[in-house]
C-alpha cells in the first residue's frame, strides 16, 4: 500500500508545481484529483481502501510543506 502512496504523493508534488499551488486547500484537492487519475487508470479499485490512502497522504502534509520550504 505504501509503493501506490508514494506513486500518488509523486503526482501530487508534479501537480502543485506545475499549478504554482502550495496551499493546504490545493494539496487536498490534489489528493482528490489524483486518487481519481489512479482509479481511472486501474491502479486503484474501490475495495481498495481509499479513505485510508487518503488519511495517510492528508499525514504527508507536513512532509510537503518542508519540502516547499527549501
């Protein structure tokens, strides 16, 4: 479960930069857009359990942020 965590996070960081977004709000819609890329792409199903992918990546948040103040 933590390989497709990381695969999402790595979408997100390509999103927000390519946005020019560093927001909380926009790294939460991020969240969104990119676990439904993956379950359009079939890398994530609904059995899996999503809400906990989205838990753990809400988690990250603090880790995105000191990686946005470097």
């Amino acid at each position: 479960m933590e390989i497709i965590i990381e695969e999402i996070l790595n979408l997100i960081r390509k999103k927000m930069e390519e946005n020019g977004s560093y927001t909380k709000e926009a790294y939460k819609q991020f969240i969104d857009e990119s676990i439904d890329y993956f379950i359009e792409r079939g890398k994530l199903i609904d059995d899996d359990n999503l809400e906990f992918i989205e838990t753990r990546l809400i988690e990250k948040w603090k880790d995105i942020q000191k990686e946005i103040a470097k």
